[in-house]
C-alpha cells in the first residue's frame, strides 16, 4: 500500500509532535509511531524543563547559556546553545498557554526548582531554572501536544514501525514502514521526512529508557549515508534504582535529596564543594563509582543512598510522588523513612544524526544539508548538549528545535515538488522481511541482545580504557555476524516482536560499533567520555566534533569545527 503527504514525521515524542503542531493546517501532515503516540518516552520524563524566567529568584538567559556550554565540557556549539537559552522563556509560556498544568508558585507563577549544573552568576551558586510538573513533567507536555495535534487534525499512524528511508539520489522523498497489527509494508511518499525517533539506551544492559529507545532513526540515517555526530557521548544519570536502571529524578537532588556511602558520608562536598549534589551527572556518575571503587559502596556492594528521609512527607508527596512509587515498587523501600539503592544507568545519548539549527540533516564537515531530511530531539545532534548534557535541557531541546525544524519543512516543502512515487522502496522491504523469516540460523536474538548490552555495560559506560574498547569492537563485529544468523521463530504476520526485536537489535549493533569506535578515537576525558589511559581534557587535539560515516560499507571518522562565540574553553569545576 502507498500514502502520499507532505511531510512525514516518524516518531509522536516532544520533537514529532511540536513539529506536527508548526505544520499543521498548512501542510498534510502524517506523524508514524512504533509505540502508541502517547507512550512514547517523552512520557517518562520526571524533572522539569529549564528555562530562565526567573520566577522563583533572579535568573537571565546568558547564565542558562553559560552553564550549558560549560556542562558540555565546551563541545557544544554555542551558537546553538544560544538559540536554544534564548527561546526557552517562550517556549515555557506557549506550553502553559496550550494548556500544561506546571506546579505554581504561592502567588500563583510558575514553579521552579534547582537541577543540576543550573547556576546563577555564571556559576557562583545554584539557581532554580527547572519549571515542572511534580516529577510528571514529560507525561502532562506529551499529552498536552498530544491533545492538540488531534484538535489540529494531524494524522496519526501509531504502532507502524518505519523500517528505513527512501533515498532518492540525493534527497529524501518518505519512508517505508511496517504495519504491526497486519504486517503489510507501507509506502509513505512525502517532499520531507523528519526523523524524532528519540533516544538508544537500549543498547546498554541498565538504562532508564523505554523499550522502544533502540535507536532505529539514527541508525536508519547512517544506512542510506547520513553521519552520526559525537556518538562517544553517552550520558549515565547517577541515580537509577539498584540493579533495574530505573530513574529516580535529579529533582530529587534538586528538592535537598543528599548521596551518601557506606560511612553515611555525604561524599559530593569533597568533589564538588560549591554545588555539592547537584554537580553535573557526568561528575556525579564517576563519583560515585570512585566511592564503591574505594570500598564505600553500601555493605560493600556495587550501589550508594539517595538519602530523602530529612525532606519529610509532604515534600515527597506533594512534589516525588511519582519517584516515590518506583522505590516503593521497585525497591521495596519507602523514601521518607530509608534510603534509595541507587546506581548509575544509560540515559542519554548526547550524540545523534548531525543537524543543523533548523533540524536539517547535514552530510560533511562544510555542513551541506541532505534535502527533504530532518532530524530533531535525542536522535538529532545539533549539537546543544556537547559532552555532556544537563537536566531539563532535553525537554527544551526538543520543543525549541522540534518548533524550528517545522518551521523549515514548511518553507522546504513550498519550494519542492511532489516526488514521483516509486514502489522499488517497497518491494525491496518486503524482500528484506521475507529473507528475514526465512534464516534458520541457529541464533537467538535473546541471547544475542544480552551479550551486546552486557559488552556495552562492560567495557564503554562510564571508564573507559583502550583495551576495552578494542575488546567490545571486536565483540561488536562478532554479534554483527552472529546477528546475521538469528532466527525468527514466529513466521506470522499479527504483532510480530521477534521479527521487530531482531530488526532492532541489527541497528543497535551497528550504532554501538559507531560509539565504540568514537570512544577508541577520542583519545581524552571530555564530559561523559572518560578515558582513564587518558584522564585530561586535549582540547589541542580533541575541541572538535567526530562524525562518523559509512563509506564504502564500512565506518569511517572525519571532524567538525565546534562552535565558540562567548565562552573560551576553561577548566571545569564546580
Ligand atoms: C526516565 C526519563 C526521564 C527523563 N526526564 C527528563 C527531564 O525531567 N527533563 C528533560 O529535559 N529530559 C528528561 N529526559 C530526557 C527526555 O525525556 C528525552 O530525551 C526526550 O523526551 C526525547 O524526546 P524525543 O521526542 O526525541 O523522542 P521520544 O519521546 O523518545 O519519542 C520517540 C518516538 O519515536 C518513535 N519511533 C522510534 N523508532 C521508530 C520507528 N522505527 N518507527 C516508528 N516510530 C519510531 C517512538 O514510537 C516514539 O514515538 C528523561 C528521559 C528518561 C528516559
């Protein structure tokens, strides 16, 4: 079957759907999701969205714009980043006026409270910038955009997975995608294809990211020949619930949430003696793998506290309710009366496929755009977060450049025609599937996934050393055979996840080859990459951006200049 629109946005988080919202009613616009639109991850986000409206104490967006190039380790392009503190303040109260429901202030404005690396006077003390909605933050805004992409009459084709892009030459003109309730192949022609298919915390054995963070629009864009930008740059919260990786907010941290190690020490003051907790994660991560290194994990295990038990239950109630349930649940441990076990776990890929401030995609160092494809949220690198990424700079980033990216598919589409449709797309995935049923290989993907995520977790979460590296590589290449061999037990057409699961794991394995091997080429620590056979930041060698591409069927790395307009790379403390 074939659909013809004007723009086809794959993925129903923050980026599709505020995209979705600029191109309505001027466009015909399809938003395709794997997952139901409103499950996307975008819903699990807890702590807030930073902005500097300055409604709790004085803020500006010069200091939003400071913390977040010096949070980046200065890899982020300032250009970007200012863009993006520049336009928050609007981008708060246009969310308030489509309707979210943000907690208030006692007379009445908006909440904020403090976050990580969030500071005011260019980093004297911290500063509440973090605007919010109890720890339900991303749930109330998905729903909200959500809401209002109906009332705008978007067309919405959940649970279709986009299986790769139609690449014309050179420009984009739709996408394939698989229907999971039928398993037909759909032909989806369009003049632009934005790709906001968020993050790949999958790929590591402990994450705080849905099942359906696998990936699949980045690596869909390195197929059809699209570099993916700074990939080495995989963000761990430092508080996920011991053992599942589920994540307990910052904002626990930023309501007066405190670490502790097995002394019951409050060990952050000796690393951080001004902002203490709420230390960027990078820092915090490390510290707190340096505590149970040292032997002063809680009873000489792998894990510390996050100690709330001093906030009392109104606080907790009123403002953790949700974080609360999980420890509850998951823990079994009540967080007014005991500490959390907690862990760092896979969150955030700062790195993705490289894009402009306009959300398009770009293919060589002189960024040269590709026509007719986009890429905005955590799948894109804009790059705004650089090395390292602070809180509430993620929702921001997805609604300031999702705005911006619909806005230049609208200009894009006027000067375009229709693409001629061309059924080969289709065949050639309908092909694809059926070889895909037919390998009797004697691997499973189960197997397969969990010896990829335990490599991940191993050897490129949080130190890294070369010879890990080149294990893992090595290990990488392996699974990429081994993956070639799996067999899919279910042959039938009806939800098919064995055959979905295999696609995906394929993807991961080529997205974690392209991390590994940034991580092996990045011969420095800078923010979340942290080398320990090379323990400084080189910014002589390093104050660049790798871009990996694939040439000739295989990997290859070039660089590109970062972005320095206000602030002049500095050391980094806190
Ligand atoms: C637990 C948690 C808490 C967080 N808390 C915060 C916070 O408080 N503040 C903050 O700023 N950030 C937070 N983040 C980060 C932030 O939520 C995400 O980076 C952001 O929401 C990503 O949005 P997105 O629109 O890019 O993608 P997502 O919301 O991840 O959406 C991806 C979409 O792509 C679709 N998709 C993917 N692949 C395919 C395919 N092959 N075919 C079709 N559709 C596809 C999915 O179905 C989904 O609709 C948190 C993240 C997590 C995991």
């Amino acid at each position: 079957m074939d659909r013809h629109y004007d723009a086809v946005i794959v993925g129903a988080g923050l980026a599709g759907l505020r995209a979705a919202i600029e191109l309505a009613g001027r466009a015909r616009v399809a938003v395709i999701s794997k997952v139901f639109a409103t499950r996307s991850h975008s819903g699990a986000a807890q702590g807030g969205i930073g902005a500097a409206i300055g409604n709790e104490e004085e803020d500006r967006w010069e200091w939003h714009m400071f913390d977040t190039v010096k949070g980046s380790d200065y890899l982020g392009d300032q250009d970007a980043i200012e863009v993006m503190a520049k336009d928050a303040p609007r981008t708060i109260y246009e969310l308030e006026h489509l309707g979210v429901p943000f907690n208030r202030t006692r007379d009445g404005r908006i909440a904020q409270r403090a976050f990580g690396g969030h500071t005011r006077d260019f980093g004297k003390a911290p500063v509440k910038r973090a605007c919010y909605a109890a720890d339900r933050t991303g749930r109330v805004i998905l729903d909200t955009l959500w809401e209002q992409s109906l009332r705008k009459g978007i067309d919405f084709f959940d649970e279709y997975h986009v299986l790769s892009l139609m690449i014309n030459g050179s420009s984009c003109s739709g996408v394939v995608a698989y229907e999971l309730a039928t398993g037909a192949i759909v032909g989806f022609h369009s003049k632009a294809v934005l790709l906001a298919t968020g993050g790949a915390g999958r790929i590591f054995k402990v994450t705080s990211n849905a099942l359906a963070s696998t990936g699949d629009g980045m690596a869909m864009a390195y197929r059809a020949g699209a570099p993916l930008e700074d990939m080495e740059f995989v963000q761990f919260h430092p508080t996920g619930i011991y053992k599942l990786g589920i994540l307990i907010s910052e904002a626990a941290r930023g309501e007066g949430g405190v670490l502790r190690n097995a002394k019951g020490e409050r060990f952050m003051e000796h690393y951080a003696p001004v902002i203490k907790d709420l230390a960027p994660r990078d820092m915090v991560s490390r510290c707190i793998l340096e505590e149970i290194r040292a032997g002063r994990g809680i009873d000489g295990k792998d894990f510390v506290h996050l100690d709330l038990t001093h906030l009392g239950q109104d606080v907790i109630g009123h403002k953790l309710a949700e974080i609360a349930g999980f420890a509850k649940t998951y823990a079994g441990v009540d967080p007014a009366r005991e500490p959390i076990p907690v862990h760092p776990t896979c969150h955030y890929m700062m790195g993705g496929i490289a894009a402009n401030a306009d959300g398009e995609v770009v293919v060589d160092a002189g960024a040269t755009p590709l026509p007719g494809l986009f890429a905005a949220g955590e799948c894109a690198c804009v790059s705004v977060h650089g090395a390292n990424r602070l809180g509430c700079n993620s929702l921001l980033d997805t609604l300031v450049f999702g705005r911006r990216t619909g806005g230049a598919i609208r200009d894009f589409i006027q000067t375009v025609k229709a693409p001629k449709p061309s059924d080969a797309f289709r065949k050639k995935a309908e092909s694809r599937m059926a070889e895909l049923l037919a390998i009797e290989g004697p691997e499973q993907i189960g197997a397969v996934m969990t010896e990829l995520q335990h490599t991940m977790m191993e050897h490129v979460s949080v130190f890294r050393h070369a010879k890990g590296l080149q294990a893992a590589l090595a290990n990488i290449r392996e699974l990429k055979e081994r993956c070639a061999r799996i067999a899919i037990l279910d042959k039938g057409k009806c939800f098919n996840r064995n055959l979905l699961d295999s696609i995906e794991l394929g993807q991961m394995l080529d997205l974690a080859e392209v991390i590994t091997l940034g991580a092996l080429y990045r011969g420095e620590s800078r923010g979340a990459h942290w080398r320990e056979d090379f323990p400084k930041r080189d910014d002589e060698k390093f104050l660049h951006h790798t871009m990996v591409h694939l040439s000739g069927g295989a990997p290859q790395i070039f660089s590109r200049p970062v972005a320095i307009t206000r602030f002049e790379p500095r050391e980094r403390t806190y």
